[in-house]
C-alpha cells in the first residue's frame, strides 16, 4: 500500500510539473553577438554579426531622454557595455545585468557628488498578467515576460550591449 501511495505521489507531482511550462527556453539558433537598444525608437535588437536576428519594442526609464549620470534619475544609460549577470529569480520575471556604471560612469557621478546607480538590466514585467504602458522602470530596458523567456535563452553572459539615443 505505502509503495502504490508513492508511485501515485510521484506521478502526481511528474504530472503537475509537465502542466506549469518553464520560463527556460532553450535556443539552438545562431551566437548572439550583440544586444542593441535604440533608445528613441524604443526598440531593442538582437544581432548576428550584421544579421538582425530578433526585434524588440521595449520601455526604458520614466525619463528616457539623455544618458544616466546619477542614481534615481530615471535614466536608461546610453553607451556601450556588456551583459555581465542574470537574475532566474527577479522580481520581474527574469532579468540580465547590464554592465552599468562604467569607469567613465563613475567618474562622472563623483564630479557631482553623486552615486552612478546601477541594477541595469533587460528584464520581463513586474506583473504576470498586467502589462506594464508607456516608460516606467528605473533605468532599465523592460520587454513582455514572454519575449524576456526567449532573450534570456539567446543572450549569454559576456556579450556586448549598445545603448543608444
């Protein structure tokens, strides 16, 4: 009796597994081997070398316009960098770190007397269902958690991010 009563608990929970799909893709395309983000446009590309392998609209920062000089400002930062961390466990969905400040970041906000911030990431919605309009993150590049499922896959650790006005 307790044997049957653990094969249909592990069937059950085998079951359950395969009902819930996983926010982990798998991409078996070409290298990503660059990130680009057209601020002004609002989009963000996915390259090949020169080849546009997947296109993105995106919201950015609650005051887009211009570079991000200090923490808080609301600024998506313009410049190039580099995806160097993600986050399965985010807040908003799933999320890769931008390589925010640089040194020339931080020199800058030490001018000022200010901290550079940083936590800039690509990343999904903060609500599962709701989609968020318009600009409204703190510096970040922001995509639905669908399209975040795909960029997560394609997009490795070390590659080039080109943040534009």
């Amino acid at each position: 009796m307790r044997r049957r009563h653990l094969i249909l608990g592990g069937a059950a929970v085998a079951t359950l597994g395969a009902c819930s799909p996983s926010k982990f893709k798998r991409y078996t395309g070409p290298d990503v081997t660059a990130v680009v983000v057209n601020k002004g446009d609002r989009k963000m590309y996915l390259l090949n070398e020169s080849r546009i392998l997947k296109e993105y609209d995106i919201a950015l920062g609650f005051a887009p316009d211009g570079h991000k000089q200090i923490e808080g400002d609301g600024k998506t930062p313009e410049g190039l960098y580099y995806i160097d961390r993600r986050n399965p466990n985010s807040r908003f969905h799933l999320s890769l770190g931008i390589s925010y400040p640089n040194e020339e970041d931080r020199r800058i906000a030490a001018e000022l007397g200010e901290s550079p911030g940083g936590d800039i990431f690509i990343h999904g919605q903060q609500h599962p269902l709701k989609k968020n309009k318009g600009d409204w993150t703190w510096g970040c590049i922001s995509v639905s958690n669908k399209e975040m499922e795909k960029i997560y896959a394609m997009v490795k650790d070390g590659t080039p991010v080109a943040l534009r006005p």
